[in-house]
C-alpha cells in the first residue's frame, strides 16, 4: 500500500507542477502571478518533479514552438516526423537541451514573460541532484515494497516528466476524438480525464490555446481547472479575462 500511495502522489504532484505551472502559466500565460508565487512554484515544481525536473523557461519555449509549428518539420515532437515514441521523445530532449543551454538562437516572441530563475535551474537540472532524488526514490522501495514487480515502476518515477509528456505527445496526436478541426493531429485522449489531470484534451487546447479550461464539452471535467479558480479566488494567482468562456 505504500508504494502504491507513493506512486500516485509522485504522478499527480509531478503532473499537476507540469499542467500548472509549466504549460498553463510558463508557455501560455492563462494567467499572472506574482514573482514571491512564482518562486514559490518554482521551488515545487523542482520538488515535484525530482529527478525529471523540467526548467519552466525551457519548457515554455519548447512548448510555444510547439504550437507555432504543430506537425510540421519545426515541431520539437511530432509523431509524423518520428519513428516511433522513443525517437519522438529523444528529439524532444535534444531540443529541450539545446534550449535550456542556450545552444539554439530562438526568435524574441517565443521568449516574452517566460519565468526564469537561472540558479534554480542550474541546481536542479545538475546529474548529481537528479541522481539523489533517484536514489531517494529508491530507498523508499527498498523499504516498503512486498513484491519485485513494484519495482517495475521505479524507471517511471525517474522520468516522470517526459512520461507525462509522451503520453500527451505521441498518443493524443495518434488516437482519441476531435471537436474541433485544427492544422495539425492534435486530438482528446481522454472524454473524462481524471489521469491526466486535463491535458488529455489536446484538440481542445488546440482550438483555443489561451484557455484556462481544457475541458469544453459538458461532460469533459479538467480536474486542473478548479484548482486555478481557487487560486484566483485567494489571489494567488490572476485569471487573465474571458478565460472562463464555455464553447460548448
């Protein structure tokens, strides 16, 4: 039961730092927040995330190229120029590289109001860190699990992040539903997507990337969304206008 608890917890705290934070707020600015909540997320998401730690600048970037350039030769990964999820996956991380260590020269637009905390970065993103948060991954198995099988999930709980994102990026631009006709793949994986904690409906973002609400049809629930109207409640955080529209 431990374990189980354990693994749980990492997918939705990891997910959750990665729809909130990184796509919601680092790449579409859905909504503001201050620069103390903005450390704030900063620091959980490294937590989060542990081992998979992806930079909010990094990603945001990564992702805005993403949608500029949806299923054409400029996607950082798209199923139609890879081989297979695995090289799909590599070229993601090549580009994420080349970006977090400024390797590539990347057009101003792509860059406006994307947070940066470069000393974060550069201590959470160091092997050595990546490498304690694995061993500490570890450690608990070695305490709790009953069963060698439970030890199939470590590899998971050391790439949970890119896990999350093949999940989204290969499978919801290969199979699921379409509500609305776009330029690219995208689709929804999910109707009801309490796995993915929204991000399953990729068609939908598709349509209308600066919404806030993944979920458009009645009985498509992003589990992500009230969170954020909390959050704006208590001002934590500040829902940028018309974010709250119902399509359909």
């Amino acid at each position: 039961m431990p374990i189980l608890i354990f693994f749980i917890l990492h997918w939705y705290l990891s997910l959750f730092a990665q729809t909130f934070f990184l796509h919601r707020y680092a790449a579409h600015q859905m909504f503001t927040m201050n620069k103390f909540w903005e450390k704030v997320f900063y620091v959980l998401t490294a937590i989060f995330q542990g081992s998979s730690y992806l930079s909010p600048k990094a990603y945001g970037i990564m992702h805005r190229l993403h949608h500029a350039y949806a299923d054409t030769e400029k996607d950082p990964h798209s199923p139609k120029y890879s081989d297979n999820l695995f090289d799909m996956m590599w070229k993601t991380k090549t580009t994420y590289c080349d970006i977090l260590h400024d390797k590539v020269s990347i057009a101003p637009k792509f860059m406006k109001g994307v947070p940066d905390w470069p000393a974060m970065d550069r201590f959470a993103d160091r092997w050595l860190v990546r490498v304690l948060w694995g061993v500490l991954y570890t450690l608990f198995y070695m305490q709790y699990a009953t069963a060698w099988w439970m030890y199939l999930l470590l590899p998971i709980h050391f790439l949970m992040g890119p896990v999350h994102g093949a999940i989204i990026n290969w499978f919801a631009h290969k199979f699921g539903y379409v509500n609305f006709k776009v330029n690219d793949t995208a689709k929804n994986l999910l109707p009801l997507d309490l796995l993915m904690l929204g991000e399953s409906y990729h068609n939908n973002h598709h349509k209308f990337g600066g919404r806030a609400n993944f979920g458009v049809r009645w009985f498509e629930f992003d589990p992500t969304y009230p969170l954020i109207l909390l959050f704006n409640l208590v001002g934590i955080v500040k829902l940028k206008k018309n974010n709250d529209l119902n399509y359909m």
